[in-house]
C-alpha cells in the first residue's frame, strides 16, 4: 500500500513538472511573464526529471540551454538509479 502512495507522489510531480515546461513555453510564444529558470531546473531535481525531460521533447522547450540539456536527463537517470536501488533493497 505504502508503494502505491509513493509511485502516485513521483508520478504526480512528474506530471506537475511536464505542465510547468508546456506553461513557460506558452507564455515564451506569447511574451508574458515567464516560469524561472531555477523554478524548472529545482521541480527537475525534486523527482520530477523524468517530466522535465518529457516537457522538454513534446513543448521543444529549453532545449538549447546547457544546464536543461546535460541536467536534466542526469537528473532523469540518478532518480531512476535511486528508484530502482530503493526497490532492489526493499524487495530483493
């Protein structure tokens, strides 16, 4: 029961995560007030890469700034390996 809490948690920061990059790139095409960098990048690492990153390839958003492009997928894997390592001790 406890799993089912905390994979519903990563999936709903992940799914917040991926709404904040398609609402920066929506208010990028329309000149209004923006999301900020650090906001994106800190919902990326709070367990949220694999959003960020997913955010990243349907809205084609950040993709050419350096920290979104070497950060964010870095993060997407750590958080993946924390996962799986998590699971493998817990379950193994």
């Amino acid at each position: 029961m406890q799993a089912f809490f905390v994979g519903a948690a990563l999936v709903l920061l992940n799914l917040c995560t991926f709404i904040l990059f398609g609402v920066d790139k929506s208010r990028a095409q329309r000149g209004s007030w923006r999301i900020s960098e650090r906001a994106l990048l800190l919902s990326a690492a709070c367990f949220g890469g694999t959003g960020a990153l997913l955010g990243m390839r349907v809205f084609r958003h950040k993709t050419r700034h350096w920290k979104f492009r070497i950060l964010v997928p870095l993060l997407a894997v750590a958080q993946w390996g924390l996962i799986a390592f998590i699971v493998w001790k817990v379950y193994a």
